[in-house]
C-alpha cells in the first residue's frame, strides 16, 4: 500500500508509521544544473553506512536530498568525495537554510556558476575554499 501524500508548497510530504519526511520537488531545470545523482541506497553503500544512518544525515541537513522530476528521491553526487562528505557541506548548508533559503535555492545557488569563484559554489568547496563560499553566502542575507 503506498503511503498517502500530501503536497504543499512545493514540497512533498509522506506519512508512513506516524512519521513524517519532507523531501523538496525539484524541476527539469535544477536536475539538469546539478547532473549526477545518488539513490538513498547508493549513498549509504559509497559512505559504508546503514540506510538509516543516511536518513538522519538528512534530518540533521549534513547533505542534502530532493524528489527529481521522475520521483525518485537522490543526493547530489558531488556532495560525497570518495567514501564521505565533502568537507565543510554541512556547514555551508547550515549557513544557507539559516539565511532563509529553501532546499531547493539551496541546491540552486550551490551548483549556479558564480563570477567571483572558479566555477560553482559546490567546485570550490571541494577544493577546500569554503570559506569563500561562505562568506558570499552570509552576503545573501543582507
């Protein structure tokens, strides 16, 4: 039996044992800006962890998971070098959703090329330049 769904304002909610999981709906637009994606089982096989370890990873925002056009829900594949997580995500990503961005814009403005970096936001914190990430992202607050 599938789980009733509710949808409201662009993000999709499953009930399933009284819990509730909210997964962003993204479009054709973001999918094709972000390219390759993890399903929830791969993640958990690339990271060596159980698939319960991953869905708390997500409810503490340390990465990132949203519905992609065709419903399936994945993880960005630059979000993880190797078998972890990219170092200073999680960070960047509390900064993002404190700035009161969405799940979606989040992932939206992560993989936008930016002037100021070389290359997107995402590129430049896997080469260990978080902190300029940061810096333009605490600039989108004011």
């Amino acid at each position: 039996m599938a789980a009733p769904r509710i949808k409201s304002r662009g993000v999709s909610q499953w009930r399933r044992r009284g819990q509730n999981r909210c997964v962003a709906q993204i479009n054709t637009a973001v999918d094709a800006l972000v390219g390759d994606w993890l399903p929830l089982p791969d993640v958990a096989a690339r990271l060596s962890i159980p698939a319960g370890r991953v869905k708390q990873l997500l409810r503490d925002r340390k990465i990132l998971a949203v519905a992609r056009p065709d419903g399936k829900v994945a993880v960005p594949a630059a979000f993880l070098n190797g078998a972890q997580i990219v170092k200073g995500l999680a960070g960047t990503l509390t900064l993002l959703f404190d700035c009161g961005f969405d799940e979606v814009e989040a992932l939206r403005w992560l993989f936008t090329a930016d002037d100021t970096l070389p290359g997107t936001p995402i590129q430049a914190i896997c080469r260990h330049r978080g902190t300029e990430v940061n810096r333009r992202a605490q600039a989108l607050a004011f």
